[in-house]
C-alpha cells in the first residue's frame, strides 16, 4: 500500500509558514518523501499499517488550509505515469524502509 498526503496550506504570514514547516516535517518525520511539492507518499506493507499512518495524519492536520489523504495499492502506484514536461520520467524505486515487529 501507497499513503499519499496532498496539501495546500496557507503561507501568508511568518506564523503560517510556520505551521505549513511543522505539519511537513512531521510528515517526513512519520517516514514520509516529497514526491511533489505538497504532494508527500509513504510505501506501506499493509492496509493496516496504512491505517496507521493515515491517522497520525490526521492528528496533525493543520486549522487552515487543505489536506488530502489517499490510500493505493501498489500495482495502482507502479502504473502511474509521471512527465517532466513532455518527457516521461521513471519513477526511482523508493527507499527501502526497515520495519521492526
């Protein structure tokens, strides 16, 4: 399973930027990767696990601003097509992640 978070969180103030900076790096924090700008993806072995990480999600979100949350398989992530302008990109395997039980 694939967790994405997309984002668009207010910037227009020192304190905005602030909480915009915490929330992500929290993110990053949770094991999370920039895969776009306020687009974040985080390679999970189960939907459980998934679950896991999508609640600590949600016990961070910000008062303001917009935040999106979505779970994938990973046959549904690895047919994504991704373009830098008209030239297609490869996705880089993401990084391993060890995960103690």
């Amino acid at each position: 399973m694939w967790v994405l978070v997309f984002f668009d969180l207010p910037t227009e103030t020192a304190e905005s930027r602030s909480i915009y900076a915490k929330f992500r790096k929290k993110l990053l924090n949770d094991g999370f990767a920039m895969f776009q700008f306020s687009m974040y993806v985080r390679s999970c072995p189960s939907r459980e696990n998934a679950e896991v990480h999508i609640s600590r999600v949600k016990k961070i979100l910000p008062e303001k601003g917009h935040v999106g949350i979505m779970a994938i398989t990973d046959k549904q992530f690895g047919a994504m097509e991704v373009y830098f302008g008209r030239k297609r990109e490869t996705l880089n395997p993401p990084a391993q992640q060890l995960e103690m039980f």
